[in-house]
C-alpha cells in the first residue's frame, strides 16, 4: 500500500512504516506539490485546501487528529473517505485540570524563593489561596474531551454544566447540568471556568465575544483547547488586559508558525504578553503516549482499508462512496 | 464560657468571637505567660510544651488542625480532653493534584513569553510532556488525607497504592493496592510519585531515607505535606540536588519562623534554591473554606463542651478523665 504523510506530521513517517511492517510504501512530504495530480491508497494531512482537494485521488484521507476544519471536504473525488483520530481527551483533560487547579492555588502569590527572609515575610500572614471544590465549571462541547474532563472535574467536587449544541440531556453522572448553547449567557455568571473543546464551525466561530466574557468576570478562568477562532481574539484580549475577565489558559492561537514563513506572534493582540495568561504552544495533547495511540490507530486504519473492512472514525464519505459501500457510514 | 486562643492562629479570635456570640470571652495571646497557671474552660493552640502543660487548667485542649505532634500529650492533668479538626484535605489534595500534573505537563519546558520568535522556535518540534493517567502513586499515610488524594487520582486513571502502619487491606474503591510501611520499598521502584500524608511520630521519623530517594529514582516526583522530619533532610537534598531523585514539591519544612526569633531558611541544605523543588510556606490546606470549615467545627466543639455533649475528634483523654466521663471515648 503506498501512503502519503504531509505536513507538520510527516517526522512521524518512520514510527508508522514500523507499525505497518514489510510491503508497505510511507511517503514523508514537508508539503503536498503545488499543481498535478497527488496519488496514493491513503493520505496523512490535517491540511488539504480545495485545489489539492481536487487534485487528490485516494481512497482513504486519514486525518491525524480530531480537527478537520482544515480539509476541504466538498472538493474531495466521490472515492475518497475522510477519518479523524482521538486519544488526545486524556492529556487534554490533564491540561485542562492543571489549569482549573493552578488558577485555584495561586502558587505565583508565594514567594519563588523561599530562602530565610521570604519565609518570615509570608508565613505568618500567608495569603490564602482558593479550591476547586464546589466551583462551576461549564464545558462548551461535550465530546470525547469535554467528558473526560468532566470525570476529572467531578471527581475534585466541582459542578459541571455540558454546553452542547442542541442541550440534549445526558447521564447525571457525566454532568450536572446539560444545557443548549443559546442559553450560555444565562449559565455564565454562575461559571468559574469556561473551557472551550467544541469543534470550529460557522456555529462555534466567534461564539465566545465581548458580552460572553463580560457575564465570566473578572474571578473566572477561561481554557481554550479547542481552536482559537471559537473565542473573539480582540475582545479576548481586552478583557483579559482591563482585568474584566480573571485569567486564561490559552493553548491554541489565531496564527501558526508556517515552514519558509516569517515568524509570527502568536495573537494579532500582545495577548502572550499579559500576566493573567498562560500561553503555550498548541501542546495539551502532545504526549508519547497521545503519539503511540494515534499511530497505532491510524495503522490498523490503514490495514483496515488494505483488507477492505469497514474504517473507524469515518468523519466524511462522499454520497458516491456511500453507494458502493454500504457498511462505510458517517460515525 | 472562657476561650483562650494562642499562638499562629491568635489572629483568628474575632472569627470565633462571631461564631460563639455573646456570652463567650475569647482571649486571643500571641503565645502562654512564662510563668503561672494557665486556666481556661478551652484553650486552642497546636504547640504546648512540657512545661506549659503541666501549668495548664481547662477542659478542653482543641488543636486548630489535625498534627498534635507539638502537644505535650503525657504531661496534661487528667481532666483536660484534646481534640484536632480536619476539613484540610480537600485542598492538600487538590496541592498534591497539582504537583502531579505539573510534574507531568512540565510547562517550564515551553517558553516562558510566547512572542513570535519563540512560537516559531518551539512549534514545529514541540516538546513532548507526559501523562498523570497510568502511573503509580504512593500514598504513605492513608487516613483523610490520603483518601482524598486516591480518590482524584484515580479519575486520572492513575493505579493507587496506599502504605498504611499495619497494611490492612481496604475497599477496592479506595486504592488498587494497601501495603504495610515494612514493604514500602519493595514497591517504590516502580511508583512514579510518592506522596507523604501520615503523621510525624517515633515510627515514621525519618522513614524516607538515602535508600527511599534512591529506589524512587531520577524520575519520580515526591510531594510532602505531612511533617518535613518524615523524610531525612540531609538524604532529600542530596538526592534532588544529583537528580537521583527527579523532582519535589515540599510544603512542610524542617524550620520555621518564629516572632522575635531571626529568620530561619526552611532548611539547614538549600533546598529551596533548587531548580526541581516546589518549594511553598507550608501554605497546601490555607483557603478561606478551610478556615470556615475549621472554625464551624470548632465553634461546634465548644457548644458541646458547654452542653455536656460528647466531643467530636477526640484524640486524647486520661484514664482519670475516661473514667469520670464514659460517654467521651478516644475517636
């Protein structure tokens, strides 16, 4: 089988011909090329704009995460089926938990040495910090990373509301509250922590704006481990820089480093540059063990497609495909 | 009722003073006269020395918190009942939560000020972290503390052994494994991080020796918010300071600061200006819910010394005052 891995993934091209074994062929390419046609059984890229779309003729474009805002799915052959991976709601609900504990301890208010002089200074009169238990967390998008930090959140006593699309009601022990995403403002006041995890769309984009914010206040934490666009980058930083809104967690940005690019900052907004933030880059889910369940998944994938049995994860299949295939449906 | 309230937590007298109401004199001293008898109907203090014991007239010894290690036990009158308050263990184990994470998610690897430059230096070969969920935790002391701390780790997926004196097996849902402190290290080669959550006394002094550190290892974590003598100073320095042990968060210390006394550094070896040492002023259970919940109890205790009402957290009653009072029974 001839596999294509392009772009940012494509280092990862040796761990996968050692998953795949002998008689395989794993193509690593920093790019797609800019004109002619791109073949191969499979294809490995989070990104595919419309031209390479239409130039792709595969059977299989295995996106190698959850995201796939970044593929042109209209422009792809009838032939082609898109899945997408998970494993990453483990250390993104890790990340997220240190956040909500972090922004509970307030370690930055002790001393950073505490040599013979700090100690008698703060122990006394030691300021207090503040607890997770019994605070609200409300978690906008409520698949697989959103309930694995509810798990984590109920398990430190906090309250939990599931933000979802349309508020269907789910299992009490997944969340205390599941309510639709047009009554946010409703819940927000009542909110410590918003965390965003829901995907990138024209329903999410610019979902969290000034208003949103403002009803947050200046005590509450926002994460952000979703996409950057989901939150109103300008009244983000406005709200965080006039203390309006307490602090954020912010691990996905407005722009990426791009390979032969000038180096740009991260937000069009010094937003990196504030005390109330803590900026890192895009790396929640970036683990050896995220890294060793995705590969793993995406490999039996690939032998899946090679011996013609139904794929897992199947985020999109042209009507063509869906036809000639009945058992490859949607997930 | 006369209430004397000495000491660290003297300040706190106008807190207790609104939760007793009229009719109770709290007196709050910054530490006991040198000389003279002690009276009171309640004294609270976490420190009473031999001497001040054997001058001390009251009912009730109540001990702001849960170490009664400074507490001159054997030398009180018969007639004086000691009790502790917990209500701490919800916010050591978010500390201890959090120094887990933090271990794990090693955010000091990323830059500190993600502007353009540094966003395009770490981006494309980003750091990996690692995760909380499948390591191994060992909890030596597994009373309130202890419990709280298994109970969130394991919404982390993380495998639970709790050390206990005797190793007395308990409900699965607690821990995966109870050990006797005889085999702990027997199972510190394969624990990621040890936590230290059991009282100071002659059998756990010193407990975490040169060969504990050791068989831990350069890549494990070891959290303190026990006692600092638990572990043997001069071995923990010397370990963290040759990476032979990886990293510790210490928020117990070998020295304190004292009024009127110059200031001490925590400890006798630099162990706070270590690069892999948290080190924070014994500041784990300080919140502003702790402090409530501790006074409420407190508050509580008094009404029903007052009352004639057994004492709730009884942890210490001469035989002369076991007999005279059947109902007030050591907890």
């Amino acid at each position: 089988m001839r596999v294509k891995i392009v772009g940012l993934h494509a280092p990862h091209a040796p761990r996968l011909r050692t998953l795949l074994g002998e008689g395989h062929e794993v193509e690593a390419l920093a790019a797609f090329p800019p004109t002619g046609e791109i073949r191969a059984d499979a294809v490995i890229t989070n990104s595919l704009s419309t031209d390479e779309a239409a130039r792709l003729h595969c059977r299989l474009l295995q996106v190698p995460g959850a995201g796939t805002e970044q593929v042109a799915m209209q422009a792809l052959p009838g032939t082609t089926t898109v899945c997408n991976v998970h494993g990453h709601e483990v250390p993104i609900a890790e990340f997220t938990l240190h956040a909500m504990l972090e922004h509970a301890l307030q370690l930055w208010s002790y001393p950073a040495r505490l040599d013979a002089e700090a100690f008698a200074g703060c122990y006394a009169a030691r300021p207090q910090h503040d607890e997770a238990q019994g605070k609200t967390v409300a978690i906008l998008g409520f698949g697989h990373i959103g309930q694995e930090i509810a798990r984590r959140a109920r398990a430190f006593d906090m309250h939990v509301i599931a933000v979802t699309r349309g508020g269907r009601q789910g299992a009490a022990e997944l969340a205390h509250e599941f309510v639709a995403v047009t009554a946010l403002d409703a819940v927000l006041p009542r909110v410590d922590t918003l965390v965003v995890c829901c995907p990138l769309d024209d329903g999410t984009r610019g979902l969290i704006g000034a208003r949103q914010l403002e009803l947050l206040g200046p005590k509450a934490l926002l994460v952000n481990v979703a996409r950057a666009e989901v939150i109103d980058e300008q009244a983000l930083y406005e709200a965080l820089r006039d203390k309006r809104l307490g602090r954020a967690a912010l691990d996905v940005w407005y722009r990426y480093p791009k390979p032969g690019q000038p180096p740009v900052a991260p937000s069009r907004w010094p937003l990196h540059e504030l005390p109330n933030v803590r900026a890192t880059p895009h790396i929640s889910a970036i683990t050896p063990g995220l890294l060793d369940r995705r590969y793993r998944f995406m490999a039996d994938n690939l032998g899946r497609l090679q011996a013609g049995q139904p794929l897992h994860n199947v985020v999109f299949q042209s009507p063509v495909t869906r036809r000639e295939n009945p058992d490859r449906r949607p997930a």
